[in-house]
C-alpha cells in the first residue's frame, strides 16, 4: 500500500529519485514508527508522514515524523550527533548519501508546554510557557548553541525583563481551545492561508476551569518561552511565578499575548 509520505525537493535531491519514488510506493518506507520530533507512534499508511534526512560529514540518517511535527527536510548535523545517538530508528535500505550505514537518529528536541494563571499588574491572565527539552539550533545550521529564544524574537516575540505588563498582542498567532481542551498554538503560515501548527498536542490537554474563565474573559493567553533548564516543570502557579520571575531577570525569558482561538 502506497504510503502517505512527504519527500521535500531537498531530501529528493540527496537520496536521489529511485530511493524517493521507491519511498513514495511504499517499498521501503515503514508503516509505523517513532515521530523524531515528538516521540510518540505514527503510521504512514494513516497519517501525513514527513521524511526527514539528518546529514552528518560521513553518515546520512533517514527519519520519519508526522507531517504536523516537522516538514520534510534535510537536517545538516555533526558526526558526533549521529554517531553518538543512542535510539535506533527503523532505517530504510540502502545509505542515500553514499556513506557508512544508517545509525540512530539524534535526539530532538521536544517542546514542554505548561499552563498556569500569571498574575500581572494586578490581574489573573491564562499563560502557557513553553520551554524545550534541550537547545534548539536554527535549522540548518551546525552548533552547539541554543537559538530558541532569537528565533522566536524574529517572529515577533518580546524579550521580558520582570513581568511588570501584558506584552503586546502578537497578531497572526493564537492559542486553539476547544472544549476546555488545549490543542494547539498556531503561527501564520509562510505560505499564507491557514495558521499551522507551531505546536500541537498530540493528546488535547485539560485545562482548569479558573485558567478557562480567565481566557475567555481575556480573549487571550500569555504565552512565555524560555531556553532549556529555564523553567522546569513546577507543581505550584507560586513556583512557575518565582521561575518566570527569576528567568526574566537573568535575559532568558521571551513573550507575547496571542489571541484566543475556540472556547
């Protein structure tokens, strides 16, 4: 059965059209596996599947993630990444980029998403704050730094030194709730059209009712984002305060107001 894969132009270009279209068929690709983005189980038989080829001096690694995770693509990353990951992936025949065999695929990052109420200037607001598992290098790019925090101020998002104000609204983007259930948080889409996903739960999220009530009255959720080993997870709204405060202070913490999208 055909599988339902995306193969970029990019990714065609460095396996070459006999391995794509053998892809494409169905011939080589898996039916199931593990998202390299998210983690969880996908099916390229039930689902948009995306190819992605991580790329390493000697080693080409092909991957698969669901088409709303990751586009199709071709990820240049060091040696060491490849050679040194530890989960295997189930590899497709052949090497595409005509070095040693495939290894694992490099640990990607995945993105922590927590919700709380954030009191500023003197009132409830909804908030999410977003903080990924490890450093978030610009695609495309070789380095060991973390690019989260400009990446995000490129697309709008201010850099918050205390949270003395609701930082300005950050039009095009929106948080999607749908019957008391976060799902996603969408950006414009470079192509324009619909919003996409920047993050979607995999699994709808609960929410509770006070953190509902105050974005419906709102209209909107504050959304905060920090670097890795920023935030951490929080069991109490007075901890992720002291944590947003703290991270704020120290240069690390970024935001925006995005608009409410469902109920």
């Amino acid at each position: 059965m055909p599988r339902m894969l995306d193969v970029s132009d990019a990714v065609r270009a460095e396996i070459g059209d006999e391995e794509a279209d053998r892809l494409l068929a169905g011939e080589n690709a898996p039916g199931s596996y593990d998202c390299t983005s998210c983690r969880t189980p996908g099916d390229s038989e039930q689902e948009r599947t995306s190819t992605v080829l991580f790329v390493g001096d000697e080693t080409a690694v092909l991957a698969f993630a669901h088409a709303s995770c990751l586009p199709s693509q071709v990820v240049q990353v060091t040696e060491e990444q490849l050679q040194g990951a530890v989960r295997s992936i189930g590899a497709v025949g052949g090497d595409p980029a005509g070095g040693e065999p495939r290894a694992s695929v490099p640990e990607q990052a995945v993105l922590g998403v927590t919700s709380g109420l954030v009191l500023v200037d003197g009132e409830l607001h909804p908030a999410l704050v977003v903080e990924p598992t490890s450093p978030i290098v610009r695609p495309g790019t070789i380095g060991t730094g973390d690019d989260f925090l400009p990446l995000l101020i490129e697309q709008g998002f201010m850099p918050v030194a205390e949270l003395a104000s609701v930082p300005p609204v950050l039009h095009g983007w929106s948080v999607l709730l749908a019957v008391g259930q976060l799902h996603a948080v969408l950006q414009p889409s470079a192509a324009g059209g619909q919003p996409v996903a920047w993050w979607q739960a995999h699994q709808p999220l609960q929410v509770t009712d006070s953190w509902r009530a105050a974005a419906n009255k709102h209209q909107q959720v504050l959304m905060f984002a920090a670097p890795v080993g920023s935030i951490g997870r929080q069991p109490r709204e007075d901890l992720l305060r002291d944590a947003l405060d703290k991270a704020a202070a120290g240069g690390r913490l970024v935001a925006a107001a995005l608009p409410l999208a469902g109920t």
